[in-house]
C-alpha cells in the first residue's frame, strides 16, 4: 500500500515508523546505470516542455546510496499516544504556535475564509514539520528526488516529483541553490512534495514567487490550501475529546466505523466536562488510541485529512489533538491504568497471532491495521472487551492458548479453492490466511455446524473434500 502522507517532515524525521510492510520489500539497484538514467529523464524532461535552462539542475547529480539506505531504513516506533504526544505537543510548540495565531491574526482569518481549514490546524502541522521552519532541512532536493525516481523501489511515485522539481525553478520559485529540504525530497516550512507546491502553492504576499521557505504569508495560505485539496470540510470538527460513562460493545470502537454522533450518545459518550453530546446525525467514530481505559476521542469525517498525513494512529492522533489544543481545548486527560506492551511484548503477541492463523503482516512490532483486527478477533474469542488495543493482559491470556493444529501453505490454498467453488470470496487462492479467507472459514463452518472459530483445520478440510 502506498504510503499516503502529504507532509511527510514528522514521519521521517522519525524514521518512516508504522510504514509498514512496503518497506520491508527490496530491490537492487544497477548505481552504473544512473548517468544513463539521467540522460533519458532529461529527455523526457525537454519532451515535457520542462526548460533547458531548468534541466542543467541535473547537472552533476550523481547516484545517491545514502538516499537509498535512508528509504530503506525501517524505523520501529512503539510509544504509546500519551507517550508520544506528551513528547510532541511540547510547552515552545505551544506558546509559538499561539504566537503566530496572534501575530498572523488576520490573515489566518483570510485563509480560513477562503479554504475552510481553521489556523489552529495549520499551525498544529507548521510546529511538527519543521517547528515553525527551524528544521526544513538541507538535503539537496534534486539529488535527493534523481536518486528516489532512479531507486527500484519506488520510480512511479518519485518521477513526477523530479519533474516538478524541476517546474518550480522553471517558475521561478526558488533558485536551485535555495532548493534544500528533506531527504526524500519535501520543501519548506510545512514540507510541501514538489506536486503539491506546483499545485497548492499560493504568492499571498504578492511578491511574485511562491516561497514556502521565507514567505509567511505564502506558507500559510499554501498550507490551507493543501489540506483543503484533501477534503477538508468547512465549519466541521475533526477531533473532540470525550468521555465515556458506561461498558459500551467495544468492537465499534474503530477509527473507520463512523456512526451518528446520537449512537455514541445513546452508549453513554459524554463531552470530556460531562456534558451532553449534541444527539444529531454527524458521522464520527470512537477512537481509544491506549484501549478502553485510555483517552477517548470521537474522529470526524475531517480526521481522516490527519490519516492521509500519516497512516499510524499514534502519529495523526497527536497531530489532530495538538490542533485542537490551538483551537482551546485543554491537555487530555490521562485515563486510567493501561498495561501497554513493549515493543518485544508486541512482537511476541504477533508471533501468536500467527500461530493462531492470523495474518498480521511483517513481526515488526508495528501495530498496524492488520494487527488491530486480529488483536480485535482473538479479544472476542478469549471473553476479553474487544476494543483492539493489545495489552499485557491480552499477552498474558493467549500464552496460555493452545495453537490450533495448522495447515501448510498448500493446504490453505486447497481450502480456498474449495471453498471458491462453493461460491465463497476467499480473495487471490495464495494460501495466506487474510480477512476474506477467515470470514468464508467462518461461513462454511456456520453451514456446516462446526464451531465457527474461522481456524483453518485438516478436520475442516477433510469434510470440504467429501
Ligand atoms: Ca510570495
């Protein structure tokens, strides 16, 4: 799956954490063919109508292995939300982003009448890329971006950033000494991709350039814009911390099961100082980043721009918290005691996922979506509250769970086909046990008056034969 985020400073300055198993993929790269390469992007670059005078940038550029060695890095990151949030949301970020909510009073006024994107959501982005362009980086970007679109791993989505790169000096943006920023080739302030620049970026100060690396006014307005491009929505909420009042059926506690606020009402959810929650139709779900005994939030429709910055939950929950922390919302509170595992804990606990049957993607340590369903699935089955979120209690219970007898790859796959034949959607016939697998296990076992565990068995097996 390909990473999403648009303003990508904060995830890499920390080590592409939660990425994934895309990153676990490798290639090889050929680095004597890189001059080659060259010459025929700079071709495609002329073809494209891209100036000469702009591609003479790529000049001298040579292969990059500290790049590469970057992308492939695989950062592992395991604080829990208030970790981490208590590391980012920090006192300088929040006294200056006030600072510039003040001094830039009007013009965040401005933006947010054109756009819809409120200041504090743009300052909450400004303080973690670049702690108000403290650190925008200076990395050579078109070095940075020939090496990336020349790399095997990822040419298609680096090519066309080259190719902008290139369409900002060709404007007349910045000059090719002023183009520094991230190593994987993001710029300015609030770390815009060359794409989104070209397209979101805004002169708003009028001196001719778009300049997200010393115009203020051109950084804010282009950042409005950006996140207006990903669907933000005008006058609506993205992130309200709540409070919960009774045991609600946890397993409808996930950040994409959007349900009318009035739902979450009628389960005892209550505004964080008690009070009631306006009982409409308003789409939100129930989002516990620690657990049902952690802090609680509701997400909005306009949480989902925060996922597209970054997939993990603890990385775009911070970022959508510390804006509504601009907007006048005070420090969350801290729950109660949540047994969190570490992140040996974390790889234990997928190793027995596994050997439960689950696909849980790459024993990384990383709990990512795959590991939140199965984590979800194995709570229901021990009697454990299914809210998701993995816990020593959880490790502790399935320690003691015996695995199942397993089936070999092949005879997965015979499963599969089997059941394909019965009608059933088992996705690709791989011999992978993934969701699709599991929920016609789950189907036919019902049919057949078996336990419907969804555990593939040879018991199971032998009966789909006959
Ligand atoms: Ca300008």
């Amino acid at each position: 799956m390909p990473r999403k985020h648009f303003m990508a400073g904060l995830a890499l300055a920390v080590g592409l954490a939660g990425a994934g198993p895309a990153l676990a993929q490798s290639c090889q790269n050929n680095p004597g063919q890189f001059p080659a390469w060259l010459d025929a992007f700079r071709a495609e670059a002329a073809a494209a109508g891209i100036s000469q005078n702009a591609i003479a940038a790529l000049n001298g550029v040579g292969y990059r292995q500290d790049i590469v060695n970057r992308d492939r890095a695989q950062g592992v990151f395991s604080q829990t939300f208030l970790e981490f949030s208590d590391r980012m949301v920090s006192q300088y970020r929040l006294d200056t982003g006030f600072a510039r909510l003040n001094q830039y009073a009007s013009l965040f006024a401005s933006v947010e009448q054109q756009t819809g994107v409120p200041g504090a959501v743009i300052v909450a982005f400004w303080a973690l890329e670049t702690d108000f362009g403290a650190n925008t980086g200076d990395e050579n970007t078109i070095s940075a971006l020939a090496t990336l679109a020349f790399d095997c791993r990822r040419p298609e989505q680096f090519r066309p950033q080259l190719l902008d790169a290139l369409r900002i000096l060709d404007r007349g943006d910045l000059t090719l000494s002023q183009l520094r920023g991230a190593w994987a080739g993001e710029i300015g302030q609030v770390q815009f991709q060359p794409t989104d620049y070209l397209r979101s970026g805004v002169d708003a100060d009028g001196n001719g350039r778009v300049d997200l690396l010393n115009d203020t006014a051109d950084i804010i307005a282009s950042a409005g814009n950006l996140i207006a491009y990903h669907g933000w929505q005008r006058g609506q909420p993205w992130l309200e911390e709540v409070t919960l009042t009774q045991a609600l059926p946890w397993e409808q506690a996930d950040v994409y099961n959007m349900l009318p606020r009035s739902q979450w009402a009628g389960w005892g959810v209550v505004r964080r100082d008690g009070s009631a929650l306006p009982s409409d139709r308003t789409p939100a779900s129930l989002l516990l980043p620690m657990g049902r005994n952690g802090p609680a939030f509701l997400a909005y429709d306009n949480f989902h721009v925060f996922l597209d910055w970054n997939e993990s939950l603890v990385y775009s929950t911070t970022a959508a918290y510390l804006a509504t922390r601009f907007a006048g919302a005070p420090r969350v509170s801290r729950g109660g005691t949540v047994n969190s595992l570490s992140l040996d804990q974390i790889r234990e606990l997928q190793r027995l996922l596994v050997g439960q049957g689950f696909n849980v993607g790459a024993i990384d340590g990383i709990i990512g979506a795959q590991t939140r369903i199965a984590v979800r699935t194995m709570q229901q089955r021990l009697g454990l509250p299914a809210d998701g979120y993995p816990t020593t209690e959880l490790l502790g219970a399935m320690r003691g769970t015996p695995v199942p007898a397993g089936l070999s790859q092949s005879q997965i796959a015979e499963l599969q086909s089997l059941l394909a034949a019965r009608g059933y959607d088992v996705g690709p016939i791989d011999g992978i046990m993934g969701a699709r697998t599991r929920a016609a296990i789950t189907a036919v076992q019902q049919q057949l008056g078996l336990p419907a565990d969804g555990i593939p068995t040879e018991e199971l097996l032998a009966r789909l034969r006959g």
